[in-house]
C-alpha cells in the first residue's frame, strides 16, 4: 500500500505541476488522465451497487470523472497542438 500511496502523490503532484507549467503537458495530462480512469473503476464500482440511492450516487461520481478525463485529453491535445505550430 506504501508503494501505491507514493505512486499516487508522485503522479498527482508532478503530474499536475507539469500541466501548469506547460512542460510536457501532454504527458503529464495523459499520466493524470490514466490515473483517474482506473481509480474511478476501482473506487466506484456503481454497476454492484444495489442500494438505489448509493448506486445513484457512485454512478454521478463515475460520470463526473469521466468529465475530468475527457478535459485532460483536450489538454492533452491543445498542449500538442500548441507544441507543433
């Protein structure tokens, strides 16, 4: 777990460091885009839900992650965008 934690904190922090910066955006908004996928697939399950109100809850969670996901790749493409011209 102590290895999953660092591997977190390095991602968000240097990932999200990078994006600001404009230093290899693309990476960095991939690295944090791929991150997000499979840590909303692993922390919000919503299809094993049962609970209405719970199910309901972890799916606009999911939902709104992969919102997040969707604007890391357009950063992801206007940081190469800009990079090429």
């Amino acid at each position: 777990p102590g290895l999953f934690v660092a591997a977190t904190i390095a991602v968000q922090l240097i990932g999200s460091a990078l994006l600001i910066t404009g230093r290899w955006a693309w990476l960095a908004a991939g690295a944090l885009g791929v991150f997000t996928a499979l840590a909303t697939l692993i922390a919000h399950p919503f299809w094993t839900i049962a609970e209405p109100t719970a199910r309901f809850h972890a799916q606009n969670t999911f939902l709104e992650h992969l919102g997040l996901i969707g604007g890391l790749m357009i950063a992801a493409a206007l940081a190469e965008r800009g990079r090429t011209t």
